[in-house]
C-alpha cells in the first residue's frame, strides 16, 4: 500500500494518475503479479517519476513522458547507479518502466519510444545457494530441539514444533518461506502430497514425504490456539499468522549454534531441496514442476551448481586429478 501511495503522490497530474492506476490494476488482475513484485515496480515508477521531476523541473504528464529522450532514461540510470543501487535491481527499475510503457502504448495513452534505444543490462547469473545434505538435516533437527540457542531456551514446546515444521517444508517439500506460511490450516493433516500457489497464482502438486507430514501433525497438536480452516496454518506467540522475519530470525541463531556460512537462509533449504533431487538422480523437468519454475533455464541453474559439486569431487579423489597437482 505504501508503494502505491508513493506512485500516487508522483503523479499528481490527474490524467496520469488514472493511466498509472490502470496499469496497477492490469498487473495485478491480468498479470497476477505477486504483492511484493508489484510493490517493486510501483516503488521503481515511482522512483523514476520522482527523479524526473526534479530533472525537468515540471510535474510528469502523459505527454512528457512521450516526450522523455534517452538520454532522460540514462540519466535516472546513472542517479542510480550513483546511489550504489545494485545491477539486479537496475534492471529490474527498468524492466519496470517498460511494463508501463508497453500498457500506456497499447491503452493509446502514451507512446515512451526513448525506451527503444535502452537496452536492459545483462543479468549476472548466479547459482543457487545450497547447503550440504549434512547441514540440512542439522538445520531442520535443531529448529525442533528445545533448549539451544535458536529456541533461546524460555519459548514454549508448541513454537521450537512450529519451526521444525515450517523448516521441514521448506528442505522437505521446496517450498517458498512465503508459500509456507501462507498455507491454511485445513490442509492438515498432509496426505502424500500438497497443493501449492506459488508465484503469479500458479497451482502446483508436491509430494509430502512422512517426516514433513508427522512434523506438521506434531506441531498442531500442541499449538494452543484456536485454528480455523480458512485461516493460517501457522501462527506467532499472539495466534497471529506467523512472520516471514521470525523464520529468518531462527535461520540467523541456527548459523551460529552450527558453524554453518551465512548463506544458510530459509531460502537455502528450497535450493538444496532442488540441487539434492538433482545429485540423486532427478531430472530437470520433475524438479521444475516441484519448484513451479515458470522457465526450465531457472531450473537449469542447479544442473551448473551440481556439475561444480562433481568437479569439486573430481579434483580431490581422482587418481588423474591427483597426479597433475
């Protein structure tokens, strides 16, 4: 909400507000973009409209948008840049801007042709962060172990159950922290698999493997709030629905009871999830399915993690490898 009011307070131009509040509505019903995408791309329009304000020294409108040069779009670029803004996010910004354009252009509202001549800035690839089969294991144990430090030692029975279970979907099922906690209490208890909304409202079928099913069992069967159906499965200390921030909270003091590198993330479970389907023999397409990867080039990231795992192998117990060191 607050990156929508930002977008309005940009745009005070009562024509361009109405196009901008169109566009909102398209990505939101038409694209389905999730709340947080969305949120970025009104923070980055927004940023944008800002900036240009203060470039020109006037108030946007529809028709000076149509006609901002590129030189225009290269300077924002350049602003922030020299704001330190990192590469993803650059592109992203404008990535962004050109959703708007295209709407504008085919809503006959604006025409951005300075757009044309930016190109969009390559992405750096990186891999995926997993953690060893070893460490995994130890992450989800300990989360359900009263008395360490991730428990802090005073939180009640039910909340170090409530952990082991969030964390065991997520290693367990490859679930999104936020699809994790966003499911609802009538789920459970869990049968051999688990229907998922994921990113843009896509519906996909994971399998429940015994131990994610019993963890989640164990938890509502000693968590001492009131769970309706319709609400979440998951809640806080107050019977709230549980924060994304506590899990990580719990990641960060799990990191420090095992020694573990700080790419031990709640997200790390997902992509270990996927890298170790893949060192045991999944193929790419399954494991797309599981992760509910639009795209199999985001899946084939963890086929380059896995080959660097082997070559790691490789290089310290091959015989040939040995010899040439």
């Amino acid at each position: 909400m607050a990156a929508r009011d930002r977008l309005n307070r940009a745009a005070p131009d009562p024509e361009l507000s109405q196009a901008l509040g169109g566009w909102c509505d398209w990505l939101t019903h038409e694209r389905r973009m999730s709340p947080a995408t969305l949120d970025a791309y009104q923070r980055d329009v927004a940023q944008c409209l800002e900036f240009l304000t203060d470039h020109h020294g006037e108030t946007p409108t529809l028709d000076r948008l149509s006609g901002l040069t590129p030189g225009d779009i290269r300077a924002w670029l350049a602003w922030r840049v020299g704001r330190n803004t990192s590469h993803a996010a650059n592109g992203r910004a404008l990535s962004s801007l050109k959703s708007l354009a295209r709407w504008l252009s085919r809503n006959s509202r604006a025409r951005l042709d300075a757009l044309a001549a930016i190109r969009t800035p390559r992405r750096r690839e990186s891999l995926p962060r997993a953690l060893s089969p070893t460490e995994a294991v130890r992450v989800t144990a300990l989360a359900g172990n009263p008395g360490t430090a991730a428990s802090q030692g005073d939180t009640p029975p039910w909340v170090d159950a409530r952990d082991q279970a969030v964390l065991l979907l997520l290693y367990g099922c490859g679930l999104r922290i936020g699809e994790a906690l966003g499911l609802a209490r009538r789920i459970a208890p869990l049968g051999d698999s688990l229907a998922v909304t994921g990113k843009g409202g896509k519906d996909r079928l994971v399998p429940v493997l015994p131990v994610v099913a019993e963890a989640v069992a164990h938890y509502l069967r000693q968590c001492p709030w009131p769970l309706p159906p319709d609400g979440p499965l998951f809640v806080g200390l107050r019977g709230h629905r549980l924060q994304a921030a506590v899990i990580q909270k719990l990641m960060r003091s799990l990191r420090s009871d095992l020694g573990l590198p700080g790419n031990a993330t709640p997200h790390a479970l997902r992509h270990s999830f996927a890298t170790h389907l893949l060192a045991s023999g999944g193929d790419l397409r399954t494991i797309q399915e599981l992760l509910g990867h639009a795209s199999l080039s985001t899946t084939q990231r963890y086929t380059a993690l896995d080959t660097g795992k082997l070559l790691e192998i490789y290089r310290k117990t091959h015989p040939s490898a040995r010899a040439g060191s």
